[in-house]
C-alpha cells in the first residue's frame, strides 16, 4: 500500500523554495545599504580622500547594525507571513477535524470530511472518513440486530448459532433492500 503524505511533497518543496528566497531578498537589502553607504567618490587628493574613509570606519558601526536590522526585518517579515499561510492551511483541516468529530460524538451523523482545494492532512481527512463510515456501518447493523430481537427473540431451547445465522440473515437482507 503506497502511503500518503500529509502534506505533499510539491508543497514542501514549494516552501523551502519560499523560504530561500525570503533569505536571499533580506540578505540583498543588508548588502544594499552597505552597498549604498560606501558607494562615495574618495576625491581626488590624499586629504579628502582619508577624510572619507575616516569617516566611513567611524560610522561603520551604525552602518552596518542598520543592514543587519534591515535584514532581519525583511526575513522575519516575509517568514513571517509564510508561516501564516502555511499555518492557516493546517489549522484550517484541524478546526474541521475537531468540528466533525464534536458533532459526531454528539450523536448526529457524520457528513462528508470536505476540504479547500489547497488545503493540506487530506490523506488524514480520507482515513477519519473511512474510519466514520465504518463505524456508522457497524452501528446501523447493531440497530438492525436489536429490532431483529425485538420481533423474533429465540425460542427457549434454539441453538444460539442458528439464531446468530439467523440475525445476520436478516440483517444482510434488510441492508440489502436499504441499499
């Protein structure tokens, strides 16, 4: 049996795609200021030109604390909204799960596990499903095997395994003529 992953792989992918390229476009805006800053014409003579490299080694510290928090803006706030996109498709299913299951250990009847298209946990969603169903299955049979008791109890000498043939006898008759 081929498993199934929750979430699939193109969507993995697809998020480390996305997470490498928040890297890279902060990783850019730090070297930009950088980039910026010392992009300065160093004069024509020895004296402006000292001044301006003077200058720049003493600002270096702010200048490049400022690319770093720069940086780090950019990747927290891109990251940030990945995380969020991606959450939301997890958390998403996971409300419905607990929805469904809420409602069906209520007593109502289970319906249909449906997801948004994107969504991830389908192969999940399939599994509860399959679970639900048999498990509806297994109680309409219980309820046809207790109205087969009520109208023809077993007589008081029958053999018990005639009477279980019997019942499920019945019970595949009336799922039959239900289906």
């Amino acid at each position: 049996m081929k498993r199934k992953k929750l979430i699939p792989i193109g969507r993995e992918l697809r998020f480390i795609a996305f997470v490498t390229v928040a890297v890279l476009l902060s990783s850019l805006a730090g070297i930009g200021v950088i980039a910026i800053v010392f992009n300065r014409e160093l004069g024509s003579g020895f004296a402006e030109s000292f001044y301006t490299i003077r200058s720049l080694y003493r600002n270096l510290n702010a200048i490049s604390t400022l690319a770093i928090l720069l940086q780090l803006a950019v990747s927290v706030a891109i990251l940030y909204l990945a995380a969020l996109h991606y959450s939301h498709k997890i958390s998403g299913p996971m409300y419905r799960f607990r929805t469904i299951l809420n409602s069906y250990l209520e007593g109502h009847p289970a319906n249909r596990i449906a997801f948004r298209s994107d969504d991830f946990l389908k192969p999940l969603a399939e599994m509860l499903q399959s679970v639900i169903s048999r498990e509806q299955k297994r109680k309409k049979q219980e309820e046809t095997i207790l109205e087969l008791l009520e109208k023809d109890p077993p007589a008081a000498g029958e053999d018990r395994e005639k009477f279980i043939l019997k019942l499920r006898k019945h019970a595949d008759e009336m799922e039959a003529d239900d289906a």
